[in-house]
C-alpha cells in the first residue's frame, strides 16, 4: 500500500500501565486536548516533517541440519521511529525529552532517570483515506540532540525531533496496528475517535460510528416528533369535539324553527280571531239595522 506524506501525529501521555495520564501540559493543544491528547499538526507544531519507522520485521534466524535448512527460529521485532516536527511547543517538547517542570523556578528539568512514555499514532494518506500506524505504548528520547550555528546569507534553524521506542502494550501484549479509514476495504472500521478508544487506554469516545453526537441526534429525533404529535392530539380532539358542537347547533336551529313556528301560528291564530270578532260585529250590526226598518 502506497503511502501520501505525513499529515499528522497523535501523542497521548501514559503510566507505567498504559494508561492515559492527565498532564496539564497536553490539555492545551489540538482537537484532543480535553482528553489531555497532544496532536502535532500544522497549527500546533507548524508541520510535522518525518516518521521514520525501522525495525517491524523480526530477525529470523536460520538453522542448519542435513546440509540443508532445517528451520527458522523467529525473534522479536525491534522497533524504532523518528519523529520530527518543525516548532513543537516548548512544554510538549520538554516534557517528550523526559525532562519535569520546575515549579520553584520556572522551565524544565532533568533531575531523575525517568523517561516520557506514552502512545504515537503517526497518521499518512491512502488515496483520499487516512492510514494510521498505532503504536499503543512507546518510550520517547531527545532525537539527535540540539545542533545551533550561527546564521549566515541563510538562517540555520534546528528543528523538533524525537527517537520513539515501541515495545508490547502490558495488558494485551499488542505491539502496534495498522488501519485505515475506509469502511469499503476495512468494514470493521468505525471512525478515529474509536481506533483512539481502543489504542489509548482511557481515552472516552464522543462520537458514534458515523461520526456524529449520538445525544444530539437523539434529541432533534425526539423534538421533531413531539410537534406532530401534538398536531395529531389537536387534530384528534377537534374531531371527537365537532360531533358535540354540530348537534348543539342542530337543536338551535331547531329550536330557532319551533319559535318561528310557534310565533307564525300564533300571529295566525290571533288573525283568525279577530277577523271572526270583526265578523260577527258586522253581522250583528246588519241585523240590528234590519229590525229597525
């Protein structure tokens, strides 16, 4: 598999156990850096330049019987990796070199035997994919130490480098691992926070497999459907309340009809007796006028 450049490198400080150590230092840098995970990049270290990774076949040595081979005997692979990187930060760089900060009276210093260990993900490029080669659990030295000359027509400039030293991560006995971010050629491939997850030990994935805020996902789901669920409750008690209105109405316009009725018979009724008075007046005047005559 062909490799693109050198994008990237993720540090992570560990124990003597392999496990993730908080050191304030690396909670001030990079994308990681709430999980105290240095990553030396173009804005934090202005570009990492060279992993130079040696030693990942083991020594096999062959063993001789019947003047031919008879065997192989396979020995341990022997691992080492220069990193280097163009302006690391000073107490990143200090404290990768072994060295502890003074509290008494300021930087860094060497005062003991103890050395940086800790975790190196060196990060390349595959045809558009990332390729990381994981190293769970490595001790890091001073590279080739600090060479400063006088500028001349052209500036002399030392640069960060480092000797990182690989050896088997105690609770598994893993020595290093390779992935690539291409679900297509690697179905087992989740997202980066996940092969951290696995290769640092401590280290709290955020993120679900498709590389999104699970919780947030979950809460614009909920709040989508609680709208129209509410909708739906509007809608439902308006229908189960239309059938109590619309006979309310009914008996009112049947009510409105009786009254109306009730007035148009009265009023005729009323007619009726007044033009049979009125009659019967008349009548009784005719006659009374007859008698006279």
């Amino acid at each position: 598999m062909e490799l693109n450049g050198f994008a990237r490198a993720l540090i992570a400080p560990e124990d003597d156990n392999a496990k993730l150590k908080t050191l304030d230092e690396f909670k001030k840098y990079g994308q990681y850096k709430a999980q105290g995970v240095f990553q030396a990049d173009l804005q934090t270290a202005r570009g990492t330049t060279q992993s130079n990774i040696t030693g990942l076949n083991p020594t096999v040595t062959k063993v001789y019987g019947s003047n031919t081979t008879a065997e192989s005997e396979v020995g341990v692979e022997n691992i080492s990796c220069t990193f280097a990187a163009n302006d690391m930060p000073f107490d990143i760089s200090s404290l990768m070199q072994g060295l502890t900060k003074d509290e008494a009276h300021g930087g860094y210093k060497r005062a003991d035997k103890r050395l940086f260990k800790g975790a190196y993900i060196a990060i390349s490029e595959n045809h558009g994919f990332p390729v990381y080669y994981a190293f769970p659990y490595c001790t890091f030295t001073s590279g080739s130490g600090v060479n400063m000359q006088t500028d001349t027509a052209s500036p002399v400039t030392v640069h960060d480098s480092f000797t990182v030293t690989p050896q088997a991560r105690p609770t598994d006995n893993l020595l290093y691992q390779i992935f690539v971010g291409d679900s297509t050629r690697d179905p087992a491939w989740k997202n980066e926070e996940a092969m951290l997850a696995y290769i640092v030990d401590g280290f709290k994935q955020t993120t679900t497999p498709n590389g999104s805020d699970s919780k947030g996902q979950n809460g614009a789901s909920g709040s989508a459907q609680t709208p129209a669920g509410t909708a739906g409750t509007s809608q439902s008690a308006a229908s189960s309340s239309s059938p109590a209105v619309t006979p309310t109405v009914s008996q009112a316009t049947k009510t409105h009809a009786t009254a109306q009725n009730t007035a148009s018979t009265g009023s005729t009724d009323t007619a009726h007796a007044s033009s049979d008075s009125h009659t019967a007046t008349v009548s009784s005047g005719a006659e009374h006028s007859t008698s006279s005559k």
